[in-house]
C-alpha cells in the first residue's frame, strides 16, 4: 500500500520561509515525477511545482524565483523550500507521486493528505 506522508507548513508572516516535505512509503516502490501542489478555498487545485526523477523542474509562474522543489530518490521524499512568502500563497498544498509498484503494472498518481499554510501578519 503506497502512503504519502507531508510535512511541514504552518503559519509565516509575508516575506518570511517556510519548508515542506513529503515522503513516499510502501513496497516495491517504483517513483517517477514528483511535485506540489495548492488549493485555495472554493478554488480548483493548482500546480506550484513538479520535479521529474533526474530533477527536471517546473514551476509555477506565481512562485517561480521564490520556492524551490527538490528530491531525494534514496527516500523517494521530495521538498518545497518557500521563500518571501505572500498572503495569496495561503493554501492546503498537495504532494502529488507518480508510482508504479509492479514492475508489470501501470504508473498511477497518488496524493497525500495536504497541509495548511498560511501566510498572515
């Protein structure tokens, strides 16, 4: 059974950090791209950042120069450093996991729990 375990978040000031984490768990792990995501109340979830298995990275234009994503395939965890965070990054964020367990089998997207950040004087 895959798990999606993230970490982190929190309440910030605007201009202050913040970091996340999420790890991936289970047998037979096979993990490809990776990334984040954010949902703002009553809107749609949004991508904020994806990070492929050589490290390929996108990002989001609203956080592009302020959060960094980052993984470390030995724990199959991926990160989001968040910097000079903004009121308008107040979200739930997502770790998204694109998996394959069977070697025969196909690759399926799970998602973690989410976590709140938000980002208030």
């Amino acid at each position: 059974q895959v798990q999606l375990v993230e970490s982190g978040g929190g309440l910030m000031q605007p201009g202050g950090s913040l970091s996340l984490s999420c790890a991936a768990s289970g047998s037979r792990l096979r993990v490809f791209d990776m990334g984040w995501y954010r949902q703002h109340p009553g809107q749609q979830r949004e991508l904020v950042a994806t990070i492929g298995m050589l490290r390929s990275t996108e990002y989001a234009d609203s956080v592009q120069g302020r959060f960094t994503i980052s993984r470390d395939n030995a724990k199959n965890t991926i990160y989001l450093e968040m910097s000079n965070l903004k009121p308008e990054d107040t979200a739930v964020y997502f770790c998204k996991a694109n998996i394959r367990t069977d070697p025969a089998g196909p690759r399926i997207d799970y998602w973690g729990q989410g976590t709140q950040v938000t980002v208030s004087s």
